[in-house]
C-alpha cells in the first residue's frame, strides 16, 4: 500500500517539476520540462519529430548552444540534422520556440524546480491547488460548512475523514491487505461498512432519531454520506 501510493504521487511530482538551467547539463532537451516550459516531445509531436527524438531523447540541453554569448544570454546551436530532415516551417517552428526559453550564461549546476511559482519550491498547498482546483469538477461547498462551524476539533476532522470515505471500518481496512471478519462491533450482526456504521446500524438509528426529535427535524433518507452532511446545515 505504501509503495504503490508513494509511486502515485512520484509521477505527480515528476509531472509538475521542471528544470531551472545554468549549465545545461542536468536537463535533457526533448523529454524534460526546462525554464517552466513543457517538454519539446509533448509540444513537437509529429511523426517526423518523434523519429529525430528517438535518437536524441538523453541529449542535454547544453549540446545545443553556442560558445558565445550575447548580452549575458545563451545563443542556440542548430542540430545539422534539423534543416535536412525537417521542413523549412517545422525548423522556423523549433527556433521561435527555443527563442523564447532564454537561459543567462553560468557555471552553476542546473537546479530541479517544483510547481508554476516563480520560487519553485514544493508546498503542500500549491500540489493540492493544482491536483484539485484545476479539475474540472465543481467545488465543494461542504468544506466550507465543516471547517467554518463552531465544532471542536475532533468532530471538525472526523466528517471530513468521513467526508473522504477513509473511516477505518472493516471494508477500507481490507482493502489495504488486512486479514480479518468484517463486523459491526454494535450490532455484530452485520459486516461493518461506512454507511453501516453510520446509518443503517441499529445503534445508529437509534441515535439518528434521538438527534432528529431533539431538533424537530423529520429524517430524509439520503443517498449517501455527503448527501446528509451537504445538507444539514440547512436544517439546523
């Protein structure tokens, strides 16, 4: 379980690094994202373009510049290949392309950048703003009723675990290789599941209904967890 999510968010972090350059020796040219740019392979995708990067795929990026700079700034070095393999407007695409990752001429060691910011510095909230805030599902109100009421602590961060669906009940717990009889321990009678545990359980309804008399409230069966959460605040 942990190698596999440790492997996840590997290639969610290779996903949204890039290489800041100095020496150009570190970054490849075709299959790294350089200067918070995307990579060359995924912009020049072409069958004509994938053969050229098939045979250039761990070329540096310092292969490709100049020995002299002009106004502190790396001058770019055509491949050979490039005007003979490809035609006339594939090259002036690659070379206005290039023209705009300038890079200042340096000694130093290229450094491996993180996120869309200038620092470049992982933050666990700017990988959460980019995981879920560029998605394309509408946001949640139900955080905002969670975190902004006046709950302690504790209940706070228990509906968002249950909100989430990771309450260690016997069915998430055995889907992470645990081995072991999936029990209610209030009722014993049926196999313990998130809804079970907080809805469907003798023990639940019993409590569900204690709530709903003391609030005046008349219980609507929900589809689900974030269902009855979403919509409680509106029957306080």
């Amino acid at each position: 379980m942990i190698w596999n999510s440790t492997k996840i968010h590997c290639a969610f972090i290779q996903e949204y690094s890039f290489w800041e350059i100095h020496s150009g020796n570190s970054a490849r040219f075709w299959e790294d994202s350089w200067q918070q740019l995307p990579k060359l392979a995924s912009i020049f995708h072409k069958p004509l373009w994938q053969n050229h990067m098939q045979h250039s795929n761990l070329t540096k990026v310092s292969q490709y510049w100049q020995q002299q700079a002009l106004q502190d700034f790396q001058q770019w070095k055509p491949a050979s290949s490039w005007q003979t393999d490809w035609h006339g407007e594939t090259y002036e695409d690659i070379d206005q392309e290039l023209n705009q990752r300038q890079i200042k001429l340096s000694n130093q060691q290229d450094k491996l950048r993180w996120g869309h910011t200038s620092k470049g510095i992982f933050t666990t909230k700017e990988a959460y703003t980019i995981r879920y805030d560029h998605s394309h599902t509408e946001k949640d109100q139900l955080w905002n009723h969670i975190w902004q009421s006046r709950l302690w602590p504790k209940v706070s961060t228990f509906l968002w675990i249950l909100r989430k669906k990771r309450i260690l009940t016997w069915d998430n717990l055995q889907r992470r290789g645990f081995i072991g009889p999936s029990r209610c321990p209030n009722c014993t009678t049926h196999s313990e599941s998130i809804m079970h545990l907080m809805e469907s359980c003798p023990l639940a309804a019993q409590l569900w209904e204690k709530v709903n008399q003391c609030n005046n409230r008349t219980r609507i069966r929900q589809e689900d967890i974030a269902t009855t959460l979403r919509t409680w605040p509106k029957h306080p």
